[in-house]
C-alpha cells in the first residue's frame, strides 16, 4: 500500500517532482564538479606555477650557512665547498620522487671574456640532459623546461654543445656581442673559445651572466663532477601547522606526526628527503614561491568550498519551495489521512520517502552531469582533464542527503501542522 | 446504553461562539440527524463528534471515555479505531483506484486486506467498479467508495457530513437505502444534513440554530 501511495504521488506530481530533481541535481552537479576541481587543483595549480620555476634551492652545508648569516650562497668564490654532480639522480629516489618535476644542477665560476678587465660570472647548467636513474628509469631534465619565461633570440643550448654559449642580454649588449660570434673566456690559465647560439632577457640579474653546459663550466673552473647548487622543482602540497613545525625542527614532532610528515608531500618534507640523498646538502624551499603556492591553492579551493556550500544553500531553498507547494497542493490528500487515522509520522516518511527518491534520482543524474563540468572546468582553465575522485561519490551522496532533508524541513513543519478538520471542512 | 454523550458542550473561535452548552445523548444502534442553518454549528459538532476538534467547555463522552482532554494523537487513535467518516466532498484519492482507496483505511488501522475491502465494495454495490479510479466513477459511486472505507474498520460511529450533498435523486436514494441496511445490521449513525428528507430517515433530528439546540424531533418512521 505504502509503495502503491508513493508511487500514485509520484505519477500525479510528475512535473513537480521533476522540478525537485532538477534543483537537486543542480546542486549535486555543482557540488560533484567543484570537490572534483578542487580535490585535483592542488596538482593542477602546482603544474601551472612549475612553469615560473624552482621551489627548491640544494646548496652546499657550507654556503647554506654563509647564505643564512650574510646573504651570500654563490658557490663558487664564497665557499670552496660543492654538491657531487654523481649524486643528482638520486633526488629520483625519495618517497615524493615522482613530485620532483623538474631540477638543474649550476657550477658558478669568475669568468673574464677576453679583452675585458672586469669579470663576468659563468653558470654551467644542464639545458636538456637526459639522466639514467639509479632505479633504471630514465628522465629529461634542465634549464630549458625550467627557464620557460626567458625570451631567447637564437637557440636554446643543447648539452652536447660544448663550445657553445648563451649570453645575457645585458652582457651581450655591453660587449656588442651577436648571435653567431664567437667568444673567448679566461679563468686564470683556462681559455676556451666558445660560439654564442643564443642571447636571452630573463628580466632578472641572470641577463649579466653566461650560460654553458656544465661540462664547459667545470672544465674552466677546474671543478670536475661537482656543482654549485640545484634548482628542483617539485610539487608541493600547502604548508600547515604541522609542516611549519617539521621545517623548524623535525625532532620536535611525535613518531606519528614525523610519519604524516614524511608521507605528506610537504616542501619541508621534500627538502629533508633531499637532504638523505646528496651528501653534505642543504635543500631550502624558496620561499616566496613556496608560500605563493600555497596562498594561491587555499584561496582557490576556498572559493571552490564557497561555491559549493552556495550552490547547496540554493539547492535547499528550491526544494523547500518546491516541496512546501507541493505539501500544500496536497493538503487535502494528507488531512484526508490524518482523518482515517494515520499518525504524523508514516505520513512524514510517506512525503520523506517521494522526496528521497527524487533526490537519488537528481543526485545521479546531477553527479554525472557534475562530472562533464568538472572536465569544462579542466579544459578551460588548466587545458587538462580533471581526475576523477571516488571520494567524490560519498560526499556527494552526503551532502545530497542533508540538503534535501534540510531543504525539506519547512514542508514537514507545515504537515505536522495540518488538521484534519481544517482542511476538509475549512474550519 | 448510550454511545456517545455531549455534555454542556461549548465551542469558542476567538469572539465567535460556534455552539453553546450543547447536551446529547446518542444510543448504540441509533440514527440521528443533525440539522440546521449555515452557520448553525452543523460541521463543528461533526469535528467534535469525529475527534477532528476539541470542545472549549464541557465533556465528551464515546463509549465510556472522556476524549474531550485527549491529545491530538490519542484522538487520531479513537478516530481510526472507532470512527467511520462519511463527507460530502467524498474526499478520496485521486490517483488510488476504489479498492486501494478503501484500503488505505485499512492500512492505518491494522494490515491491507485486498479481499475483505472488495467485500466491503461489494456490500455498496461497487464489486464490478473497484478498479476504477474515482475520476472514472459517478458522484454516487464515489460515495459508495467513501462510505465502503468508513465501514471498512467496523466503526462503534458512523458520521457522515451531508452524504447526499452532492448526488442527484437517484443516488441519494441508493446512499440512504445503504444507511437504512448499515442502520438495520446494528450500526449508529450520526447523519449532518440541511435535507429534511435524509433527517427523516433518521430516528430523532436534532436542529441547531445560532450554535445551540432549538428542538429535537422525534420522526415517525
């Protein structure tokens, strides 16, 4: 009888309960799309930001700490102390290895160009150096995925061109150097000849340095299978209390809280797994880049939060409206059976139950739909798919539930509050 | 032994006094018409009679029982156990067929029993028309459809609210010779009525004026 009722109030309120399907599938789609957006925007966010570079700096414990006390970290003229280039691969091994997007190893040295009496400074880097991993993967790294922003007149370097050089624009503008001349550089007894392929403005003091693979670089330094420092480039999750307290000192944290950290793709936590693999480094995040990410990642995922609880809140009111109206419509229906004899409550789940089932209904219907946003979303604004969380599907199915049982609240007030007698015989 | 009994009945809506000092006694197995003018106090005595409505002053008394202090939960309990309502606006399901319809009484007093709601179909005439839904059915027939579920739990009352209101001669006939057979087998019946012809069926017709009895006739049939 009970399943004959619902169904009878199903068939006869068809337009209405469509309506009430659609402002929950409204909001279900809403809500599915941005914890699906929002869930995958910590990834997404970080991706888009890896292309203005490193978050990571790995020095020397020796120049770390002229770094820290006196601002200086340059390597080379400042600390006699280097990082074993041997050693870099190894940065692939660590727990958060395949967060590790991208890195470039640097060896700085004083450098004169012939001609010239002041110094210049020579950075010898990776441009695209292909790295077989202790693991046995392989992997392409370097400047030029790092440095996407430079804007390079010529050709960006490639590893193999040993007698080659990028020139800062403003060097290359003092010396009236040209794309295609060839250039002399002297390190004490050192001298090599090398052909400029390339002059670049990075809009920073980069422009006043000379860049060559690292070869060169150590070649001239009289540095062998050493570096300077390392730029990573890794994907972070946002900084919280308990990241703030491991950067200060891991120690102070419980065995437990030391596991989350660890296991938590943290920049601190990045950085001291750095720090188990190359020997005698210091891995510092860059800070302002850190923190940006991290800024820039809660204030997007609030706003998504935002979003969500709205659409919801607009979700609940509709289907107060629309419930209520139909509550109404059908008062003489339920006065009728309170006047049989039915009690307050199996009339209640009497209408709890249609509106269950219509917001089961929408909610499917709203969570696929959710879904096609979320990859709108993903395309438009990160020009990638979004990944699809199952974790999704029981929030969802939750916040579905509260707000339709919320949104119904008022229609069961009101049909709590009818009387039999007052609605057949208006008194 | 009496059935029902008002005792000193009042009915107060803010400065409207809907019935005074009402005193009635109602036999088991008897028939009773009430009639009167609009505005008389038909349909308030009705709610108060059916449990639908509480009295602001005075006692009622159904089969022995005070309900006139009883809660709106006791009262829908007294309702769906000794209570068979009867309206003139039929007021029946519209999307439930005639059987169902008789069966959702069924349902809210014990357990739906397909069988026993046809035999009460059956007794009013409807066998052949269960099926149907009520916009499928004549006026007449949906109140043999209403009056089937008021019998449906074997009420100590029946109360019907102007039950020939709106039928046609022919129907009115066909209902009231139900109430004459429901009134043979034994049945109290409480009939609100503005028809003089339907209060002479009945065994006394109490007339209301201005919310208070202004005579009770005995009629000769």
């Amino acid at each position: 009888m009970f399943w004959r009722m619902v169904k009878g109030a199903f068939l006869r309120q068809k337009g209405k309960m469509l309506m009430i399907a659609f402002t929950i599938a409204l909001g279900a789609s809403l809500a599915a799309a941005m914890l699906n957006v929002m869930l995958d925007v910590g990834d997404k966010v970080n991706q888009e930001l890896k292309t203005y570079g490193a978050n990571i700096n790995v020095l020397p414990k020796g120049a770390s700490l002229l770094d820290d006390l006196y601002g200086v970290g340059e390597g080379s003229g400042v600390s006699d102390q280097y990082l074993k280039e041997s050693e870099l691969g190894n940065m692939k091994t660590i727990f958060w290895a395949h967060n590790i997007v991208d890195f470039t190893p640097y060896l700085n040295a004083k450098v004169k160009l012939a001609a010239q009496d002041s110094e210049v400074k020579l950075v010898g880097t990776w441009f695209s150096h292909h790295l077989d991993l202790p693991t046995g993967e392989s992997l392409d790294t370097g400047m030029e995925s790092m440095k996407s922003w430079w804007d390079v007149s010529g050709q960006w370097l490639a590893d193999q061109d040993e007698n080659s050089a990028m020139v800062g624009s403003l060097v290359a503008g003092r010396n009236n150097i040209q794309v295609g001349d060839t250039i002399t550089l002297e390190s004490g007894e050192r001298t090599k000849k090398l052909t400029v392929k390339g002059i670049f403005n990075a809009g920073s003091d980069e422009d006043e340095q000379i860049y060559v693979p690292l070869p060169t670089a150590q070649e001239l330094a009289d540095r062998a299978g050493l570096v300077s420092s390392v730029e990573v480039s890794a994907l972070t999750t946002p900084d919280n209390e308990l990241a703030r307290r491991a950067a200060q000192n891991p120690n102070s944290l419980s065995i437990k809280e030391q596991e989350t950290w660890y296991c938590t793709a943290y920049v601190s936590s990045i950085c001291y797994q750095i720090e188990e693999v190359i020997t005698d480094a210091v891995a510092k995040p860059i800070r302002q880049v850190a923190e940006s990410e991290g800024a820039i990642l809660e204030k997007t995922q609030l706003l998504m939060l935002l979003i969500t609880i709205l659409s919801l809140v607009g979700s609940a009111l509709g289907i107060s409206n629309l419930v209520t109206a139909s509550v109404m419509e059908r008062s003489r229906e339920i006065g009728l059976l309170k006047a049989v004899g039915a009690r307050n409550s199996p009339i209640t789940w009497l209408v709890l139950t249609e509106i269950l089932i219509t917001a089961v209904v929408g909610g499917v219907v709203g969570y696929f739909a959710g879904l096609g946003f979320a990859q709108i979303i993903g395309h438009s604004v990160f020009g990638s798919a979004i990944d699809i969380k199952p974790m999704v599907i029981p929030l969802v199915a939750v916040l579905v539930a509260l707000v339709t049982l919320a949104g119904s609240i008022p229609s069961i007030r009101l049909l709590l509050s009818l009387r039999p007698a007052e609605v057949l015989h208006g008194r | 032994m009496n059935l029902l009994e008002l005792q000193d009945i009042s009915k107060i809506y803010g400065n409207v006094k809907a019935l005074q000092n009402i005193d009635l006694t109602v036999r088991q197995g008897e028939w009773l018409a009430i009639m009167g003018p609009s505005g008389s106090g038909k349909t308030t005595m009705m709610n108060i009679i059916g449990c639908m409505d509480k009295p602001s002053n005075g006692a009622v008394i159904l089969d022995g029982t005070n309900i006139s202090k009883e809660s709106a939960k006791s009262l829908t309990g007294i309702r769906r156990d000794k209570i068979g309502l009867i309206f003139q606006q039929f007021h029946l399901i519209s999307y439930l067929t005639a059987l169902e319809n008789v069966m959702v009484a069924q349902y809210y007093h014990s357990m739906p029993d397909e069988k026993e709601a046809l035999q009460a179909l059956e007794r009013v005439g409807l066998g052949d028309r269960a099926r149907h839904l009520p916009s499928q059915l004549s006026g007449g027939e949906q109140q043999r459809v209403c009056i089937a579920r008021a019998l449906i739990n074997y009420p100590m009352l029946i109360l019907a609210d102007e039950p020939t209101g709106n039928l046609d001669e022919a129907n009115e006939g066909i209902v009231l010779d139900i109430f004459k057979q429901l009134h043979k087998d034994g049945s109290t019946i409480v009939v609100v009525t503005h028809d003089p012809e339907v209060a002479e069926e009945a065994q006394r017709t109490v007339v209301l004026e201005h919310g208070r009895i202004a005579r009770i006739v005995e009629n000769e049939k």
